[in-house]
C-alpha cells in the first residue's frame, strides 16, 4: 500500500475513534472536497455537490423512497415525484400568478430558532444575488416574475409569484442552492452588506440534518457533518451521529478504503474498479440510471472550432464504440443523437456516427486540410476518474485527421469548474449532468445562449427560441414537444454545440453493511448520510 493510502486510511481510523460510537459514522470518500461551504456564493461543481444535497435544508425533495432501487433504477419526474421537506404543502395560487408554500411549524435550526417565511425569503433573495445558477433556473427555465419575486403572506406562508406556470416551478426549489438558511443566525456575521458570506464560507446555519462548524472544516480536504440537535424529522434519521466527507483526489486510495471497510462510499471510480468490486462481498454496486453524457466541448471563442464543419469532423472521427469498449466497461453507450438514450425520445435524427473518411473530407471543406494543433483540459473530477484514459481515445482519433490535442490534465476538481465557467480551454472533456429530468432541461443547461454553463458560446437563435418554447410548454402537450425535439435534433446535426460522445450510466460502489440509501439530486446519484443506518 502506498505512502498516500496509508495516510489517508490512518486519517480516517483516527477521525472515528474520536466518534462516541464508531458504528454510527458515515464516511464518504470524494475526489474534492469544496473549498468553501457556501453554495450560494459559490459553486465548485461536484464538490459543492457532495455537500449540499447532504445538508437537505430545501423547501422539497425528491420522493425517491417511492421509486424502484430508491431512485437507482427509475429517474424522478420533475412534477409526479416530489415530497414535502421544510414546506408541508404547495401549488398555485388561485390565479395562477403565485407558488404558494406552507411552511412546517417547529422546524429548528441548530441554534434553536424556528424557521419563518422570513427566513426562506431572506434565503432565496440571497440566492438570487449570489447564484448565477439559481437566476438561471428562476428566470430563465422558469419564469419567475423579477420584481418583488417572494412574498411573506405571514410567518408560515410565502408566495413565490410567476409570469406563468412551468413544469419546473417546484423542483427548483429541491436544488441544493435553494437552500434555507437560519437568517437570525447569519444576518448578525455579515460584514457590511456581504450577506454573511465570509462566515458562512466556513460554516453551516440551515435547518437540515447535519451542521458543520469552522472547527470541523477544512477547506478542500475534509468536512465532518455533526447532527443538527433540534431537527424537525429525527424519527426518519437513521443510525448515524456523524458524516465525514472526504477529500481523497487518488481514485485507487478511495477504492482500497472501500474495500478495508474504512469509507462506507467511494465517488467517482475508475470504471474498471466498479467491474472489479463487484466481486468484493464487502461491497455493494449499483448501476444507475440517469441522463448524464460524456461530451468534449469545442470554445466558438476559437475561430477553428467555431466551424461547424471541424466541429462535425471531430464528431464523425471519433469511435464512440471502441471508447464504449475500452474505457466504460459496459457502464455506458455510444451517443447517437442530440438527446440521451434514457429520455426515450423516439423519432430523432441520429446524426453521430463514426466516419473518419467523411471527417478528412470536412476538414478539407472547412480550410484545415494539414490539420492544427490545441489542447484539451482534462480532469478526473468531471467526467470522473476514466477522465483521463477516455482523452487519449480522443487524441488518437484526432490525429487521423490532422487535429493534434495535448492533454493538459488538472488534478483540482475546484480549479477545472473555475476553468470551465470562465471559457478558460479550448476544448475540454467535460459531462452534460443535468439536476432535473426532462430532455428540455438538458437542452437548456449547457447550449441555450442564456446558460451561465455555455462557457463555450455556442450560438442559435433557432435553438434558443424552441427550447425556451419547450421549457414553458405543460406536460401534457406532448404533440408539440416531440415536434421541437424533432427540429432541435436536426439543428444539432447540421450545426452542433458539443461533440457528444457517451450515455453513461451512473455506478455506485458502497459498503454492504449499511442500509437505507436513496438517490438524491435526481440524476447524479448523490446521497442522503443522515437517512442511514450502519450494521
């Protein structure tokens, strides 16, 4: 065992023997932990991830108790598979120009203090100023009024008021970054008019589960989660006192403390490992289902890759089937349109295929015959862990027609994010991981003009307007929502916005002796510690 893991599993032994009782620790092992605790001002991507959804401190969450392998197998609709959490009911109002939530008497931070509508519009008006997320969501999937958007009715009701309804309207408000911070706690550390964002860079003041204070925090490497003492559902807690969430950036070290019984989760595995820990009766995998693909992102900001016809190179020079074979081991599928495979979206123009002869042909066209030269931004953070390995497949693909990548790989899961959201690459093997769903949110996250996740700049007023169409149309219209499906796959086709490259499924690997696990945050597979119990 190496000097690393030795390290990290003694760090780990010595932090439970510090719990009252050692059965009752939850320990997590992730690639980055974040390097602040405030979502709000900050989110480091999967990181924060990790993070948020263990705090659980939304207005609702996703029912995924009620869905085959506790949402493993089935993923949550954005409307059917809702459940209440710090609200005890919602729906619109009469006239259709409000959300209404009604909030749960007695819930309680950890400092003692009730929450009030108070609290949850001080928290969401925050999070509108702060998250560029949060506006994307409100404003722009949503269509949330920006003037006087939350309204306090009296102290257990607010009023969220909209243009017009959405499907989206309520699970919103499941996003970790809509979370409900105790303002009484926080309002008295702000410096000026910072909102408190100092302290609670270092701290925690919801009404979840779990607290974390400066003490047990630090940045980047380790965050241990202590119970929330006067938490509203303690009747539905497991068995565990404690959650460590560790920041463990060697994929082989967060494997082997699996295996020893150290960590009871290990994120984001090298795809091979899950194959081989299904073997270990100490361990449970699951392959879950979820929307989430592999893709390399080409930057407009680059004249040569802003070409749609080097951008359908590169897609027809790639094999998919051998990256299939050689890097998921069976955990994925080659992508073959503009929507995932797990959407089921029939009728969509399958335009990716693999032709490298028809990619030197397009190269020719676009005026690159001799090829170029760039680099590709790679990290084990974001795709995961076959980052790496699934880059070199790309690089040697490339080269048959002339486009030669260097690999410049980040070890910094915090430092990638800050890349990608500044437009800091060239090109970059990233993944579509969308928090909701519905192919038109996919559609939405990353391509639409208005996306605080198109780093890349891709441009189409078409595409804008037909998924903005499709974002505010009901559930029910189902005939108009195949047919934008329809002409946004063609679109793509003839001018695409990123070169996709896989469906991936989602595997998990944990340990056999603990029980209770629900998928939480939809689709990226992240889970609830304080929902637990260890044998």
């Amino acid at each position: 065992m190496s000097f690393m893991r030795v390290g990290v599993a003694a760090a780990v032994a010595i932090g439970l023997a510090t719990a009252a009782n050692a059965q009752q620790t939850i320990v997590k092992a992730v690639p980055a932990v974040p390097q602040q605790l405030d979502l709000q001002q900050r989110y480091e991507g999967e990181a924060s991830a990790h993070i948020g959804y263990e705090q659980a401190s939304t207005l609702l969450a996703y029912d995924s108790e009620k869905l085959r392998g506790g949402g493993c197998l089935e993923t949550p609709h954005v409307q059917r598979n809702l459940r209440a959490n710090l609200a005890e009911s919602w729906g619109y109002t009469a006239d259709g120009k409000a959300l209404e939530f009604k909030l749960r008497r007695g819930v309680k931070s950890a400092a003692g203090n009730e929450m009030t509508a108070a609290d949850v519009k001080w928290s969401l008006d925050r999070a509108v100023k702060l998250a560029s997320i949060v506006r994307f969501l409100m404003f722009d999937v949503n269509s949330f009024r920006k003037e006087d958007t939350f309204e306090v009715v009296d102290p257990y009701t607010l009023r969220i008021h909209i243009n017009q309804p959405t499907i989206f309207d309520f699970v919103t408000f499941t996003w970790s970054q809509a979370q409900i911070h105790d303002s009484k706690t926080v309002i008295p550390k702000a410096v000026g008019d910072d909102l408190g964002t100092g302290w609670l860079a270092k701290n925690t003041a919801d009404f979840g589960p779990w607290q974390i204070t400066e003490a047990n925090f630090t940045p980047g490497n380790r965050a241990t989660m202590t119970p929330n003492p006067n938490y509203w559902n303690q009747a539905g807690r497991g068995n565990a006192n404690r959650h460590v969430i560790l920041g463990v950036a060697d994929s082989s070290t967060r494997s082997q403390l699996l295996r020893t019984g150290e960590i009871d989760f290990a994120a984001s595995l090298p795809l091979q490992e899950y194959t081989n820990l299904v073997r270990d009766p100490a361990v449970k995998v699951e392959t879950c289902v979820g929307a989430v693909r592999d893709t390399l992102l080409l930057n407009y900001q680059d004249e040569r890759f802003a070409n749609p016809l080097v951008r359908q190179a590169v897609s027809l020079a790639i094999d998919r089937e051998a990256i299939v074979r050689g890097v998921f081991r069976g955990f994925g599928k080659p992508a073959v349109t503009a929507i995932h495979a797990d959407y089921g979206i029939d009728g969509l123009t399958r335009y990716i295929s693999h032709d490298v002869a028809k990619a030197k042909a397009l190269m020719v066209q676009a005026g690159f015959a001799n090829g170029f030269s760039a680099k590709i931004v790679v990290s084990p953070s974001r795709p995961g862990a076959h980052a790496e390995q699934e880059a070199i497949f790309i690089v040697d693909n490339l080269k048959q027609i002339g486009i030669n990548l260097e690999i410049e790989l980040m070890a910094s899961g915090t430092a990638f994010s800050e890349r990608f959201f500044k437009g800091d690459y060239q090109a970059m093997l990233y993944s579509e991981s969308p928090a909701f769903a519905d192919p038109f949110y996919s559609l939405s996250l990353m391509n639409h003009g208005k996306s605080f996740q198109n780093s890349y700049k891709y441009k189409n007023e078409r595409y804008d307007a037909l998924v903005t169409e499709g974002l505010h149309l009901p559930a029910n219209a189902t005939a108009r929502r195949q047919e934008i499906l329809v002409e946004v796959a063609k679109i793509m086709a003839d001018n695409p916005p990123q070169v996709y490259l896989v469906d991936a499924g989602v595997p998990h690997a944990r340990s056999a002796k603990v029980t209770g696990w629900q998928n939480q945050g939809g689709l990226t597979g992240n889970i609830a510690a304080h929902l637990l119990r260890k044998n």
